[in-house]
C-alpha cells in the first residue's frame, strides 16, 4: 500500500471495435493494480445498455456512486449519438470532465473505460477519440486476438496518433479456450513492428469471473510496470508554448504572466482551443479566411496535390497549379494587370512591388525616379523594405536607421473631422498634400503605393469614394507608378472581388496575400502591367534581370488552395450573397456608436472597426498604455468570441462564410463586453 502516494494515473482505455473485451481488460488491470497496493477508481462516462459499469462497481469493490462511475445511461444499446438521441438526453462534455477529474483526485489511478471504438459518436459531431483528446489521459487500446486484428488494431492506433494522443500501449484479449491459430499467436508482434506502440499483454480466456480467478490466471499476463511507467510528461502546451515561442507582435512578458489560449482545431466561422472550447473567429485568423476553416473543396485540393507534388521551384521550371492560378489571377484582377510574381506574404509581395518599381525606372534609363510616395497611417507589412513606406511611427521609429527614406504624405482619413466639413470635403482637402508632392517632385518619383479604400491596420481607416480614383489619376497624369497594396482588401472584403474596383481603378502593381489561398496556406502574388514586364526584358550580359526570388515562391499546394479558394467564390456564389451580411453587419454597428466610449465606427464591407474612447467630446483617446482594446478582447474570449484589437479599435473582420445568426452573435456579445469593460473602467 506504500506505493500508492507516489502515483496518481488516468487511463482511457479504448476498443479498437465493439465487444473486444474491454470491460473485462478493465476489470483485469483494475484487480492487479489492487493486487499492487494501488487505490483503484474506474469510471465509464458513457453506457448503452448493459450493466458494465455496475460490474466493474461490484467486482473492484470501488465504493463511488454508480451516478459518478456512469453520469449518462442509456437504456438502447446502440451507439451514443442515437441512443441519446432517442431518449432525448443531451450529454455534457462539462460534466464528464468534471466528474473525471474528481475521481481522478481522490484515486491512485483511475481507469476510464470508452464506448465502443475512436470513432465512436457520442454525440453530433463529438467522437470518442474528441473525448479522448478533452480528458487528456494516456489511452490503453484493447483488442481481440484473431483475423482483421491488425487492420482494427492500427486504425485505431493511427487515428489516437494522428490527433497527438498518448497512447500508452495495447493489450490483447483472447475471446476463446481452444488453440490459437497463426493470425493470433503472432498479432501482438506484427502490431508493435508496425506501430511501434508496446504491447501490454494478453489476457487469457476465463471461464469464471472472480477475483481470484483473475489473479491467478492474469497476474503474468499484463505488463502493470510497463502501464505504469511514467512516460512523457503531461501535455501542456501552454507551458511549451512559453517555453518555445516568440509571437509576433506581442509584448512577451506579457504573455509569459497570462494564460495562453491555444488553438487545435476549427470549423467554418469557429475556432476549438485545447481545453475543447469554440469560439467565433472574429477576425478570420488574421484577416485571412474567406469561405470557412475546413472548406472542403479547399481540403481536397490539397489533398489532391500533395499527391501529385508539394513542392517544386520555380527558380527555372514551372509548375502546373502556379500557371493555373496565375491565368486566374489575370483574369479576375483589374484591367491591365498582366503578369504574376508569387511569394509568401503580404510583406514579401509589397517587398517585390517596391524593388520592381524601382528597378524599372533603372531598367529603362530613368534613373533619377527612385523615391517611393506613401501616406500617412500606411502600413504595408513589416519587412524591412515594406516598413520603409509604413506610415505607423510604432511600427518604424526602431529601425530608422535601417529603413530606406520614403515620401511621406498626408492621409486623406482624418478625425475628428474639421467643423463644417463632410469627411469627403475634408479628405479632398487633405489630398492636396499628396498633389503638390506629384507636382514638385514627379520626376524622382518611382511609385506611389496605397492601400486602396481602406488603410486598415491603422485601425480601419476608411477613405471616402472618389480619392483613390483621384491618387490613381494624379499618377497617371505625372507618370509614377501606382502600387495597390490589396493584401488585407482583396478576395472580397471590401464587397468587391479588389477594392479598386469600387473605383474602377486599375494599378500598375497590385500586392496580394492574405485571402489568396481563402485562409490556407502563405502565398501572395505581386502582378504587374505588360509595360512594366517588358521593362526587364534585357539581352542577359545587361544584368537587369529581376534578382530576386524566394525558396517556396508558386508553391503547388499553395497555388491548389488559391485555385479552390477562387473556385469555391464562382460556385457558392460568395460575392453575390455578401451584401446582406454586410447591411446586417452595417445595422449591428449602429448601435454600437451610442455607447458611452465609442468614439467612432467604421465599416468598409466586412471589414469594421470600433474605435474606443475615453471620451467623446472632448475626443481623447484611452492612453496607450491601459491597453483598452486588447481588454475587451481578453474578456471577450471568455464569451466565445476572438477578437484581435488594433490598439484601441476593435476590428471585426470575421470570414466571408460566417453565418448571419453567427454575425449577430459576434456583435450582440462583442457589444456587451465593451459596454461592460468600458463602464468598469469608468467606475
Ligand atoms: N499590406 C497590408 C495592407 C496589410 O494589411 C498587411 C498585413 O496586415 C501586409 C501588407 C503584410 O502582410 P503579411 O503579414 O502577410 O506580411
């Protein structure tokens, strides 16, 4: 009985088919463990019929409730998802872990036995195997010794591997007393070379059940040193994540005192983290998926690609979806726009954009052009290139003296507005800026590059209609080139396929990323005009080549996802069906602006964002330093919605897919919580 404060265990043990025997492996360890010293708890959470759990009850002598040992019966014995279905009974996840873990504390060890096999349905869209990965134990597989052993036995091996379960082994039953043929005396062996998972032993038949019997017949046959082997240590990938990693843009001693959520799994407009909870991806992962996660159109491409080719250069050959998804390109993108140069990320595509430009002008001997206009609040990725035209002095003032200089001019966004002004009369005012820059300078000006309509990482900056047509004018007219930087507008979030064809504008350049591939996969493309092609078409010894070129650049799984992801907009007809959403979107902001510290709401399509305020008249914002948005969005995680704030706007810019009832959801939630956290701040 010593041994029993060094341990505390759980094990899920599970079947690799229905009537495998593992009540009676249940019942076998249960007894030996006893036989060791160990205190005993089993637990079976879900029953269809039977009286399993009252067996084990009786025969480990463990004094639990039966209510505790099986919180959900029913009398069918059938799978979960029906049987409960049909006595109308719902099961709560909530409530089996909860119970599980009680049990587990007041055991040595507790043996929690499944229901049927992994992929067992236990209720809709919840398996045995989702169980399995919620409780986070260690899983003892079962099987019967005999024909299609191994076909089961690694089924259901593969799939516990596949979702990142420990399996800690797997044990045989022997279901009958005569002689044992091929198949059975040599399974155990053939399933450890093939899985290198450890066998754990084989219990034998018995005749009689009993204790005794039990001890006597199976102390031998079950490995319970190897079973209780301390094997890796529990999974917590919250501790490894600190450990491990450097997130992007956060503040890590910050993250290093909070609780990381951790994200493993998603569907359409949701996202599932470890401990098995959903939220609504609020901000598409970043602003990058479109019809949903786990699109299936998207999921086969892939899938069908990687049986064809990951990956293959595109430094001196080509590939066949990166040549399919470029005639796309051309095809859906403004007039004019000609060519496809792939690369990984928004950064990487304006990187491009920025050195085709300048190069061009070298190409064809004016080499006096090589100054890039950008405006104010820009912000076009964080490559050192693509920061040397961001407008967020944030995101710049550390690596001035790295960054190239660029022309910075106003931007046409402002607010508060002027007195007497509209937004659109304020924001031509502002233009002049960028025109007398034009005017004075056009001679050393290679490129001007915009986010077109909406300057979104500044916290959803939205432009009023006719001055990107006006910039895009002033280009022409003084023959700089205009860079669209669409990488957070394009594949729909503005309304428009690009924002520039709100303004039927066509670039000379124009960035994509982010929604290329619906969410997918990195891969962005900067296209260009034929007369900016043709600038770099050189006889060889001149050098004017365009060096430049990354590993993955047109990656074939990448480019599959980007074709599907087109694909699926033309058959589920996404832009067609989104003006409901946005107008539902556009009702649901309304209310927003009569909360006491919102300061503004702005809204460009699906994408929004709320500007929170200390106060509105004056206007003052919160200080930088109370981290007011990120606040919100923390709290807002506890109701189910993920959120990412750009400083204090709240930015709501959930998949083109979601749902309306799933939209009305974010907003009704999204609006409580900055009611709540505002208010508390006040007080
Ligand atoms: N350009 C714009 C307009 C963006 O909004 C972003 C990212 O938000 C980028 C470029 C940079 O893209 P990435 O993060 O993929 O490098």
């Amino acid at each position: 009985m010593g041994q029993s404060a060094k341990i505390k265990k759980i094990f899920f043990i599970t079947g690799t088919d229905t009537g495998v025997g593992k009540t009676m492996f249940t019942l076998t360890l249960g007894i030996l463990l006893q036989e060791k010293g160990f205190d005993v708890g089993v637990m079976k959470p879900v029953q269809c019929g039977g009286s399993d759990s009252a067996f084990l009850k009786k025969h480990l002598g463990v004094d639990d409730s039966l209510e505790k040992i099986n919180p959900y019966f029913a009398l069918e014995p059938l799978s979960p998802y029906l049987a409960f279905k049909r006595c109308r009974k719902e099961i709560r996840v909530e409530k089996i872990i909860d119970v599980a873990n009680e049990l587990r504390a007041r055991h040595d060890v507790l043996l929690i036995e499944g229901a049927g096999g992994v992929l067992v349905p236990i209720k809709k869209g919840y398996l045995v195997a989702d169980l399995i990965r919620d409780l986070d134990c260690e899983v003892i597989v079962v099987s019967r010794l005999g024909l299609g052993t191994i076909n089961h036995s690694l089924l259901t091996i593969n799939q516990l591997k596949g979702q990142g379960s420990r399996v800690k082994g797997i044990g045989f039953n022997c279901l009958h007393s005569g002689k044992m043929g091929i198949a059975e005396e040599t399974n155990p062996a053939a399933i450890k070379e093939l899985t290198g998972v450890a066998v754990l032993g084989t219990i034998p038949f018995l005749k009689e059940i009993s204790r005794r019997e039990i001890v006597k017949k199976c102390a031998g046959a079950l490995d319970v040193k190897k079973i209780l082997e301390s094997g890796a240590a529990p999974l917590s990938y919250e501790e490894w994540d600190k450990k491990y990693i450097w997130h992007p843009f956060t503040q890590m001693q910050d993250w290093q005192k909070e609780e990381p959520l951790i994200i493993e799994e998603a569907r359409g407009s949701y996202l599932k983290d470890t401990k098995g909870r959903w939220y609504i991806d609020g901000v598409s992962s970043l602003w990058v998926n479109v019809h949903g996660h786990r699109k299936r159109a998207i999921d086969d491409a892939i899938k069908n690609q990687i049986d064809k080719v990951s990956h293959s250069t595109l430094l001196g050959l080509g590939n066949t979806p990166s040549v399919e998804l470029a005639k796309e390109l051309v095809s859906i993108a403004p007039k004019g726009l000609q060519k496809v140069f792939y690369s990984d990320s928004g950064s990487t595509a304006v990187e491009i954009a920025l050195k085709i430009a300048y190069q061009y002008w070298q190409n064809i001997g004016r080499a006096q052009k090589r100054n890039i206009v950008h405006f104010e609040h820009s912000y076009h990725g964080d490559t050192l290139g693509s920061v040397s035209v961001g407008g967020i002095d944030l995101f710049q003032k550390v690596y001035r003296d790295l960054i190239f200089k660029a022309i910075k001019v106003d931007s046409p966004y402002g607010f508060p507005i002027l007195k007497g002004m509209s937004r659109a009369e304020y924001a031509f005012a502002r233009l002049k800026n960028f025109e007398n820059v034009l005017a004075k300078k056009n001679k050393t000006i290679a490129a001007v590059i915009v986010e077109p309509l909406v300057q979104a990482a500044a916290g959803i900056l939205v432009w009023p209609m006719g001055i990107l047509k006006r910039v895009a004018e002033l280009c022409r007219q003084y023959d700089c080139l205009l860079i669209a930087d669409e990488v957070a507008t394009g594949f729909g979030r503005t309304g428009k396929m690009f924002a520039c064809k709100h303004e039927k504008v066509s670039p000379d350049i124009l960035c994509l990323a982010k929604g290329l591939t619906g969410g997918y996969l990195p891969l962005a493309a900067t296209l260009t005009t034929q007369r900016i092609f043709d600038g770099f078409l050189f006889p060889y010894k001149d050098q004017k080549t365009f060096f430049h070129g990354h590993t993955y650049t047109g990656n074939p799984l990448a480019c599959a996802a980007a074709l599907a992801n087109l694909k699926v907009f033309e058959k589920e007809k996404t832009l067609y069906n989104l003006p409901p959403k946005i107008r539902l979107l556009t009702d649901e902001l309304r209310r927003f602006r009569r909360l006491a510290h919102v300061g503004d709401v702005r809204q460009k399509g699906f994408m929004a964002g709320i500007e929170l305020v200390r106060t509105k008249d004056p206007y003052e914002h919160y200080p930088w330093e109370e981290k007011m948005g990120a606040r919100v969005c923390q709290e807002l995680r506890k109701h189910g919605v993920i959120l990412r704030p750009l400083g204090n706007v709240i930015v709501l810019m959930p998949p083109l897919a979601i749902k309306q009832n799933e939209l009305k959801r974010m907003s009704d939630i999204t609006y409580r919580i900055i009611e709540k956290i505002t208010k508390r701040d006040k007080g």
